[in-house]
C-alpha cells in the first residue's frame, strides 16, 4: 500500500512539474505575442532569447514559429543573448535570404561577431550567408576582421555621425536625422570634425552643438565657443589594446571615444556596450581561468564528454601536485607516527596558505586586469601583500598555538604550528602577487593555472615548514 502511495505521489509530482512547464511556456508564448502586435510590456533583446529558450524547452515547433514570426530587428538583436545551439536552429529553421536581412540590421562590429559565432557552428552555411550581404557590409567586416581580437579596432563600430570643418551644422544634423530614420546610426554622441584629408580635429557633444546657431559651420562652431568649450578629442588609436582603452573609458568617464589610424584619420568608435562587453567577456574568463577551466567549452558546448575533458586537463596538473605535496608528507612519516597530533592539525597550516594565497592571487590578477598595476609596481604588490600575510599570520598563529595548546596540553606544539603557519601565511602571500606578475611579464594570461600552481606551492611549503620544525623541535 505504502509502494502504491510513493507511486502515485511521485507521478503527481511530475506532472506538476510538467504542467509547470507547460505554463511557462503559455506564459513565454503571450509575451512574445504581445510584443509581436505591439500591446503589453515591451520585451527587450534578453527578453526576447529568455522567452524563446523557454519555448524551446517545452515545444520545438511553436519555438520554429516564433522564429520566423519575430520582426528581423528583434530577432536580430536578441541573437547575442542566445547559445549556440539556438543560433544552430536559426541556421537549420530560417532561410538564408532572412539571415541575410538580420546582418543588415546589425552594425558593423555586431555584424563581425554574429558571423564569428556561426562560423563556429557551420562555416560553410556562414561564408555563403556573408557571400550575399552587399559590398559595403562585406567591406566593414572584412576591414573589422583584420585587427586582432585584443585591439581596440576589433570593438569599434564604423558606423558614426562626422562632419567637414566647412559644412553647415544644419545639414550635418538633417545627415543625423536621416542616419537615424534609416537605422544606419542606432545611437550619436558626438559630432567629429574632420578636415578634408578625414584627420581628426575635434569632437563635439551633440548637447554642446544644439546651443549653437545652426547657419554656422563645424569650424565657426568651434572658434566662436567660449575658452571652457574645448572640443579637443581623446582618442584611441585603432592598434591600441582594448584593456587600455577600457581604462582611458574609466579615467574620463567617456560616452563614446573616436578611434584613429597611425596617421590620425578617423576610422571609427567605440561606445559603452562595446566597452561592456569586453569587461563582461574578462571578468568572465578570468573566473573560469582560475578555476582551472576554458570559457569556451563550459559556455557553449553541450557534450558532455568535451567538458569533462576540458576540466580534466587541469585536474590532471593538480593530481600531479597532490602526490608532489603527499611525497613532502612521506619524508616525515616517523615524526608523524611519534607525535600522531601533527596529522590532525596538517590540513589547519595547507587550508591557511592557500587561503590568503588565493586572497592575493585574485587580488592582484584583477589589478593587472584593470591596468592598475603592472610588472614595474611589482617591488610595491610584493611587499604590500607579503605585508598583510604577515600580520594576519601573527594574529591566526597565535589563536592557533593558544587552541592546540589547550587541545592537546603541549606548549611546544602550539609553538612549532604558530611558527609554520606564519611561514606558510608569508610564503602565499609572496607567491600570490609572483605568480600573476611573472606570468603577465612573459604574455600568459596571469589567471591562467595560477591557482593551481599557487596551491601545489602552499601545500608542499606549509607540510614541509610544520613537519620539519616538529622534527628538530618535538623529536
């Protein structure tokens, strides 16, 4: 009777769950119509990709009307907020001359990173979706292609609102109005003035230009404001490395930055989303960095198997260590078996260390990742955080030494730890900000496998300082 219960409650509860689905779906369902006819709450581009994963889930098909239902624009924005298996279906479900038409709304930097993410899943299907785009687009995406991934002219946008130092300020704004209407130009901060040659002069706030008269030109604008007007760029040059320009972004608080070739001509610009964007992808490769693991795979693949490998590579390092640190252990296996408190209070000293290790680790790759520091500071990080290992070691040294003492009625114990501990604590401290600084010297990424390394270090370290000092002290 009792089985029949468990039976019939279990079904119950997955039909719940079921049903629960199948409201979220209905849900999902009535958003995405609602936006369609224009009624109700506006869905933005995550939204949207919310709802449509959420259709996925529950029905495949209606997800597959949804995806020929949904205007271009929005499906063309909402692509960057979807996995790759939903760019997959997009492939496999939407016709090639609509995937042609979504490009078209894109500018040009979303243009370059969608056909990047589909060359990903079907290279071939990609190319022949980029062979049918018009000449300019083609043009913009191959000119973007050309940088390398780290340089600011791989996150710039070529689409920008510029004019001649000799033209009208009213028929550069009639220009804004119709780049705008036509959906060329999604958002305009400035205006940049170029002289004839496309050399950058100077770059105006559109709410500094609309004070002025509109009869005068770009170069009359500039030379009747008053001395507290200083239209003078900051600029970027496109070769810069985005890192950089990230923090040029912080320093002075920019809306928009213009980017220059090496002559000083004006090529393109780089806003806030792109900027984020690039903040967003660093933050997250440097978390999975340090975990030992690749972004790559753990964001977009969906076997199993190719994520278990990717996270077993550096498990594979980190077994390696772990026997290293067992084999410090075996060369003191008589002074254990004398004196059997020291296994219990082994892992107190190896969790110690790497925790304030791993403290000045982060720490200091999120420095060198925001450019505040870099390998010329290194005298100044090593010792502040040799430093602060050093005081904390004192403190939790002692709280140690004071419970062994009192657990185990052994004055010299609560020495020997206290001693190995603030030995360990300095060590991590001093291999925190090492490791990242010597790897950022020699081009690795500092969070690559640094973990790793630190905690191999820390361990062996800390089990050779207690069980050696317990062998000249105890023994």
């Amino acid at each position: 009777m009792e089985e029949l219960q468990d039976e019939i409650l279990e079904e119950s509860k997955e039909e719940s769950r079921e049903e629960r689905a199948a409201r979220k779906a209905r849900e999902a369902q009535k958003a995405l119509d609602d936006h369609i006819d224009d009624v109700g709450e506006y869905l933005s581009a995550p939204d949207i990709a919310y709802h449509l994963r959420k259709l996925k889930k529950h029905d495949e098909e209606i997800y597959e009307e949804y995806l020929h239902k949904l205007d271009t624009d929005d499906l063309a924005e909402a692509t960057f907020d979807m996995p790759n298996h939903m760019l997959k279906d997009m492939l496999d479900v939407i016709p090639r001359d609509r995937m042609v038409e979504l490009f078209e709304e894109l500018e040009s930097d979303d243009q370059l990173e969608l056909l990047e993410d589909l060359s990903e899943i079907n290279k071939e299907e990609a190319k022949k979706i980029f062979d049918e785009l018009d000449d300019d687009d083609k043009e913009d995406i191959l000119k973007l292609s050309s940088y390398e991934d780290d340089e600011a002219g791989a996150y710039m946008q070529l689409e920008l609102f510029s004019a001649r130092l000799d033209e009208q300020v009213s028929v550069a704004v009639d220009r804004l109005r119709d780049m705008r209407h036509s959906g060329e130009l999604e958002v305009a901060y400035q205006l940049f003035a170029v002289d004839e040659k496309g050399y950058l002069k100077y770059a105006i706030n559109l709410s500094d230009l609309i004070l002025y008269n509109f009869s005068l030109t770009v170069e009359e604008v500039v030379k009747s404001a008053p001395k507290d007007d200083d239209f003078t760029p900051i600029t970027v040059h496109d070769r810069d490395k985005i890192s950089d320009v990230a923090k040029i972004f912080g320093d002075y608080d920019l809306s928009v930055v213009p980017v220059v070739d090496s002559r000083g001509v004006l090529v393109g610009r780089i806003t806030p989303d792109d900027i984020h964007d690039f903040m967003t992808e660093s933050a997250t490769e440097q978390i999975y960095n340090l975990a030992g693991v690749d972004d790559e795979v753990e964001d977009e693949s969906e076997s199993l198997i190719e994520v278990g490998r990717s996270r077993g590579a550096w498990l594979g390092v980190n077994l390696v260590t772990a026997f290293l640190a067992s084999f410090v252990i075996g060369l003191f296996g008589a002074t254990i078996e004398s004196y059997v408190a020291l296994a219990v209070l082994m892992p107190i000293v190896s969790s110690m260390g790497g925790n304030v290790g791993m403290q000045a680790l982060t720490v200091t790759v999120r420095r060198l990742a925001l450019g505040d520091i870099n390998f010329e500071h290194a005298k100044e990080v090593i010792k502040k955080e040799c430093s602060i290992a050093l005081l904390n070691g004192a403190v939790f040294a002692l709280l140690v030494a004071l419970v062994s003492f009192v657990w185990f009625k052994s004055a010299m114990l609560g020495v020997v730890i206290a001693m190995a501990m603030v030995i360990n604590l300095m060590i991590a401290g001093l291999f925190g900000a090492v490791i990242p600084l010597m790897l950022k010297k020699f081009g690795v990424d500092p969070a690559v496998g640094s973990s790793v390394v630190l905690t191999a270090l820390t361990d062996m370290i800390g089990f050779f300082a207690f069980l050696g000092l317990a062998t000249i002290i105890l023994l």
